[in-house]
C-alpha cells in the first residue's frame, strides 16, 4: 500500500477541484457569460452572484469558470505540443550522442540553447505580435518554449538509461536505434516527464494569463482570467472583488498542480521511496 | 583472552527476524570468518556489533566486548566504543573514500578524533606510519594523493589504513575483497593477516566464499537466513562438518576440473583476427584496450578468456557482439564478415554480468525472453513466440507461472537464468558470457554453471566465457585464452595450462586464486608443525 503525502493529497484536490468546474462551465455555468447587464453592474459578492459582478454586470464566477476552462486548455494543449516534439528530440539527441555521430547531438541541442535563451514570455509575446493575438497563437507560442524543456530533461534521462546491460542486450538482439528509444528508453523515463509535464502545465497557466493579460490572448468576448485581472486594475479600488477572484484562481490552480507534481514524483521516484530494510533501495521502479 | 562475545543476540526490524539467537565468540590476534549466502544475515551481524542499525532495530541477548555489554552503551558512549575499539572496512573501495578530499586528509582526521591535540608534525609523521603499515609507499602514494588515482587494491589498503589509525582492538571486514581481482585479493588478505600477527587485532571476516576464508580463518561460523547453522575451529572444522548447508558450501567451494571428453568439431564458428581496438585520449598517445588479438572458436567448443578487471575482455567482448567499432582486425562469423549486422546477429548472443541491470524493469519476462525474435527474418506469432519462450523458461529450470512476472520479482540466480533463456532462445551458434556469474554467490554460481554446461551440450552451442576467475574458468571451459593489458600472453587446453604454466602472469593468477583443497592441507601441515 502506497502512502500518499499530503503535498500531492492537497495538490491533487485542487487540481480535480478546477478540473471538474472547467468542466461543468461547458454545460452551465450560472449565467451567460456574454450577457451583459448594466442596471446590475458592479454588484457585490453575494447570494445572486456568489462573486459579483463587473463593469458590465457580467457574472464573475460564470467568466471565471470559463477562463479556467480556456486557461487549462490552451496550457494542456501547449504542453502536449512541447512535450510531443521535444521528447523526440531529446530521444534522437541522446541515441546519436550515445552512437558516435554527436553532430546532431550537438546541433540539437544547440538549437535548443537558442531557444531557451529569449526569455520564454518575451519569444511568446514576440509570435503573438507577428501572427496577431488569437488563442491559437498563444497555444503556439506556449508550446514553442516548451520544447526546449522536454527536450533536454529527455535527453539527460536517456544518457543514463543508454549504457545500461539491457540496452546492450537489445542491440545484442538486432533492434536499431529508433527501436530500443521507443521500447527501452522512452518507458523508463516517462515517470521523469510526467512530473515535468505538471510543473510546466503550471508554468504555462501562468503564462496564458500573462499573455491575455498584455491582450495577446484569446480575444474578447471569450473571457479569460489574465484579461480579467487586467480589466480590474483600475476598478480595484472600489471593487476589489473583481481582482480577489481570477487572481486567486490562477494561484490555486498553479499552487494544485506544482503540489500535484512534487506528489507524483515522490510517489515514482524509486530513490525516495521507503527503504528497504537492508538499508539498500529498492531498485525497481514499477 | 576473549576480545569479543557474541550471547544469544537477536535482532528484528521492523517486526522482521533477521538474526536468530546467535552465539560465537573471537578471541584478540585470532581470525573469525562469518560465511552465508546473500540475505544470510552475516552483514548485519557485523553491522550490529558496531550498532550502525537501521531504523526500527530491535536487539535482544549481550554483545559483550571485554565484558562490557554494548547494547546497554549510548550513541554517544558507541561513538566512543567506534573510536577507540573497533575498525570497519567495507566491501566497495570504490565509494568508501571521500573523491574530494587526499587520502592523507582523511587518515589525518581519523588520527585526530582520537587524539585530538596532536601536533601538526606528529600527525603528518603518524599518518606516513600507518600508510606504511598497510604497504603503500610514501614516494608513489605521497599523503596529498586523491582516491581517484588509486586502483580498488590501493583504495582498500587506504581504508585499512583508516580503520587503524585508531588502533583498534577489533576490525570487522565485510566483504573485504568481493569487489576486487584475484592477485589483489590474496595480497590484502595476506595483509590482513599481517595485521593479526604483528599487532594482535581480532578481526571477523565475512565472506560468501568458505575458499576466500578457509586459509585465513581461526574459527568458522556458517550463516544461513539469519541463525547459525553450524561454527567450529578451522582445523578441525571441514573434517568433522554436519550439517548439509556446510557440506554444500563446501562442494561450491572446490571446483571440480572440467571433464575432458567432448569433442570439438572442426567447424571454425568464430574467427578474430588481429583485432586492435584503441581509444583517443586527450594529449596522451591512443590507448589500445586490445592489441593485436586473434583466436579461433571451433563448433562444439568452450572457450575461456581470463583476465583482470581493465585487461581488455569486455571491450573485445563488446567488440565480437557489434556493440563497438574496432579499429583494425576482422571478425568473422560463420566464415562471413561480422560488422553488426542484422542477418549474422542471429548466430550469437550474449549473457552480461549483471543480473539486476540487464532487463528493462518495466517489461514482462515473456516480453524479455522473446526480445532476441526480433533478429528472425520471418516474424513468428504472438503464440509461436510464447511456445518457445515457455519451452526455453522451461529448460533453464522456470515455470510457467513466471511468464507474466516482472524481473524484480526474482532472485539474482533466478535472473540469471532468464538472461540465459533470452541468449538461447533464437538458438544461436555462440554465446558469450561476460562474467555471467561473477556477481552470484558460490552455490548459486555453481548451479548456474551447471546449468550453462548441460544446456549448451544438449542444444549443440560453443561458447566464449569471459572472467576474472580461472577458478571458474576451469570448472567450464576446455581451452583457455590469458589476457592482460589488451594482449593475449597464453593461450592452451585448461587442464594443461593448469597444471603447466609457462607465462609469469598466468602463473601469479592460478597462486592468487582461493582453492579450499590447499588451504585445508595448508592449514594441516601448520598444525602438524604445531604439534611437533
């Protein structure tokens, strides 16, 4: 029986907690999100909008229901971008380092660096501002500055898995490269990227709000948290409330997942699990 | 006078029996050796007279040292007790040392605890001293030496040398040699045993192996899962053993000569010629891990390659299976020329060291023995393969309900045998064993062995078996190749170069190597001197 800690109880909760509320918004959310309603502008928090309601009597909690839905999508899917492309990457680099040819290692990895070196926000507000402010753009630029990440924690993971007997043992038997990083490599390092497809999934809310927040997000009147935020800046000091409730949801929903992450990954992580009596770790990691 | 005794001790952890109502005794200057199987319990019989527990330790009975009872001590009177009285030396020189700091750094630290207000002169002076205790010379090994630039011998002689730097009463050594070659392995052990003449130090000695310890030990203790099953006084010891455990060790212990009668065929199966692999190193000339090496293996035969741990062997094993370029020779199988591909793959496979590293935790042994299928030009069924598969788990002595298992639910023998059910499961014309058993305890080792002789007669596969130990060489192979420093030095039937060897090398390896039957006549010929 495995022990859960509480990081990844808590962790997890809040994240099936947003989840499952992004989820609700696509059936019904307390009331349109694009209705406007100007006699009732600016109500306070209470039993009719359980968050209040903003400049243009719009519900609060309807809109933020739909940012949380907007923010998860657009940050699953970039991640999946990242991670689909990187991960391959980070394979090939580490197989042709491990194979004598490191020029495509090299030239990799390299063109990683070069990525990694714009500051990950400013290459995204760079793509969104060439191809115009859509969602799609913003998925894209997210996505564009995750692959490097996949990339590199891949190939790393690899490096260690290459020189193992079982590897030798597949080549023993014949199978080619593509073959043993795909049957071998990838299976034994999936635990590794699954905690980081948590932590950048929390990187990449953070920066979908930010985006939205500069305009360079999904464009109005698709509500989402970062516009939100913005729009509440200069009504803040009279209604807080407006700011109090897309902020706090951006934190929860990235404090679930970063706990969520550092759960999972006391959970894989065979070096950290309970010690075997001889004192030794157990060494499989199933 | 009796340094040490162990009364009714027994330990749980976790609620967990490890050690059963033990009961032995070691008296100062004298040898005791604590031999067993892997989970027998003898490492933590050692770890608990120094109380370095786990958590969750509970001890029961007396560990009385000088009569004084250590179980009743505190951490803080052990560390005392640790100090002053007892020296540890631990099975893996390797990563016993501390890579950042000299080697003189850290006998000097050791000095220092117990002797804390030591001049800086007496301390250099004092740890030159124990350096050369342990034979290692001032002028090749100065006290700002690094581990790094150590072989494991060195860095076990450095770790000795810590242990008594304290001078202690007791030396617990556990595993001392495992993890070292045979030369270097006789020439600690003769150190150890140096230590109890001239100092008079007790030392318990454990092993896996009754052949390591039957030279050196007074008294035998006999583990097995965690109660002693049988202990007496070396001289007498092998003659008037009981118990079936001991005698087995013991059968595990003797190797037996290969039997001669097999016949080779004419068949040359594999052919290396002077094959020369080299590594570039930075500013210094290449390195040839293989120089110039070239032999032949016939159909029918088993070949032996002996040598030290960075002689060479595994890079030209490496070489033969495709899994390295070479820089010069050829290698041909079957008569064709062999560079990795697939078609030739099929004729020879391979059994690693390793029995915990060589599988992919994450596959079933169904899915790891049928591995090897992919290299057949026609693919077989999801069936067919599990036939083959069941039928080969089968011949190495497995079940069917280990099919669906996972390799962390075995033993390493057990692991051993599925790596050799995947070498010979696309029935291949050579297999090569890389140390294949050298990780396994005796008995189970001598199982394996058996096991690799009976199937590769019955099945018609020559094979390659490459180790550090011409002792096991020459329980399995009918022709030996002796390699050092990348070259071959002699090359001979087993049996011959056994009992005749002409190179100084091969010479050094078959003296160093532990042989129970001579160190049991050894033993009784000091004791007749004795009695005269």
């Amino acid at each position: 029986m495995k022990h859960f800690s509480i990081s990844f109880i808590v962790g997890g909760g809040l994240s099936v907690l947003f989840l499952m509320g992004a989820l609700l918004s696509f059936f019904w959310t307390p009331y349109d999100v694009e209705l406007l309603n100007i006699k009732g502008k600016f109500a306070s928090p209470g039993l009719e909008h359980l968050m209040g309601t903003d400049h243009f009597g719009r519900d609060i909690l309807s809109m933020v229901m739909v940012g949380t839905r907007n923010a998860i999508a657009v940050s699953l899917i970039a991640v999946g971008i990242g991670a689909t492309i990187g991960v391959p990457l980070g394979l090939w680099a580490a197989a042709t380092c491990m194979n004598g040819s490191r020029l495509i290692d090299e030239l990799l990895m390299r063109g990683n660096d070069l990525i990694f070196a714009f500051p990950s926000l400013l290459l995204a507000i760079l793509i969104t501002a060439v191809f115009g402010p859509s969602i799609i753009n913003a998925i894209i630029a997210i996505g564009i500055f995750n692959i490097p990440v996949f990339a590199r924690i891949s190939r790393g993971a690899a490096l260690s898995i290459w020189p193992k007997e079982y590897i030798s043992a597949a080549r023993v038997a014949g199978k080619g490269v593509s073959r043993i990083s795909y049957e071998h490599i990838l299976p034994n390092i999936l635990n590794l990227l699954i905690v980081q497809a948590t932590i950048q999934f929390s990187i990449a809310i953070i920066a979908e709000a930010s985006l939205s927040y500069v305009g360079l997000g999904s464009q109005p009147p698709n509500p989402s948290l970062g516009r939100m935020l913005n729009e509440a800046q200069t009504m803040i000091f009279f209604a807080p409330w407006l700011a109090y409730f897309p902020g706090g949801v951006i934190v929860a929903l990235v404090l679930g997942f970063n706990l969520m992450g550092d759960g999972i990954r006391d959970l894989l992580d065979p070096k950290l699990r309970q010690k075997s009596i001889t004192g030794k770790v157990s060494n499989d990691a199933s | 006078m009796t340094l040490l005794k162990v009364k009714d001790f027994s330990l749980s952890i976790n609620d967990e029996i490890i050690l059963h109502n033990i009961n032995m005794e070691i008296k100062a200057g004298k040898v005791l050796a604590i031999v067993g199987e892997s989970g027998s319990g003898k490492s933590m019989m050692s770890s608990a007279i120094i109380n370095l527990l786990p958590q969750g330790a509970k001890l029961k009975g007396k560990i009385l040292l000088n009569n004084d009872n250590l179980l009743d001590k505190s951490e803080r009177e052990m560390c005392l007790h640790r100090m002053n009285d007892l020296g540890m030396i631990f099975q893996e020189p390797m990563t016993a040392l501390n890579p950042l700091e000299t080697i003189g750094t850290q006998i000097m630290e050791a000095i220092k605890l117990t002797n804390p207000k030591i001049r800086y002169k007496d301390l250099l002076k004092k740890a030159e001293l124990i350096l050369e205790r342990v034979e290692m010379d001032k002028n090749r090994f100065p006290l700002n030496t690094y581990p790094h630039k150590l072989s494991g011998g060195q860095r076990q002689r450095v770790v000795i040398a810590i242990a008594l730097s304290q001078n202690p009463k007791l030396l617990i050594a556990d595993e001392p040699t495992t993890a070292l070659d045979v030369t270097t392995q006789a020439k600690i052990m003769k150190l150890l045993m140096k230590l109890v003449k001239d100092y008079g130090i007790g030392i318990i000695l454990v092993s896996h192996d009754l052949a390591v310890v039957a030279d050196l030990a007074d008294h035998i203790v006999i583990m097995r899962k965690g109660k002693v099953v049988e202990q007496g006084d070396t001289k007498t010891f092998f003659k008037s053993m009981k118990h079936s455990y001991s005698k087995q060790l013991f059968d595990a212990a003797k190797h037996k000569l290969y039997e001669k009668n097999i016949t080779v065929g004419s068949e040359v199966l594999l052919e290396v010629l002077n094959l020369t692999k080299e590594y570039n190193l930075a500013n210094k000339k290449p390195l040839k891990a293989v120089n110039n090496v070239s032999f032949t293996l016939n159909r029918g035969e088993n070949l032996g390659l002996v040598g030290e741990s960075g002689c060479g062997k595994s890079t030209l094993a490496r070489c033969i299976l495709g899994l390295e370029k070479f820089s010069k020779g050829k290698i041909h199988i079957a008569g064709r020329p062999f560079y990795g591909q697939k078609e030739l793959r099929r004729c020879i496979n391979v059994v690693f060291q390793d029995p915990f590293g060589s599988f992919n935790p994450r596959h079933t042994v169904e899915r790891l023995v049928a591995e090897p299928f992919y290299v057949l030009k026609k693919p077989l069924t999801t069936f067919e393969k599990r036939v083959k598969v069941l039928r080969m788990l089968k011949l190495v002595g497995l079940g069917d309900g280990d099919l669906k298992k996972y390799p962390h639910e075995f033993s390493g023998g057990q692991r051993q045998r599925i790596a050799i059910a995947r070498a010979l499961i696309t029935e291949p014309d050579i297999i090569l064993l890389d140390e294949s058993t050298s990780a396994l305890d005796v008995i189970i080792r001598t199982q394996i062995l058996d096991l690799l002789r009976d199937l590769t007669k019955k099945l018609g596969i020559s094979y390659l078996f490459i180790s550090h130990d011409l002792t096991t060489v020459k329980n399995i192979t009918n022709r030996v190749l002796v390699m050092k420093d990348g070259v071959i030095v002699e090359e001979g039937l087993t049996a011959e170069i056994y009992k005749n060897p002409k190179h100084h090398y091969t010479k050094s390896l078959i003296e160093a190597s532990p042989d129970i039957t001579r160190a049991i006549k050894s033993k009784e010929e000091n004791n007749n001197e004795n009695t005269l």
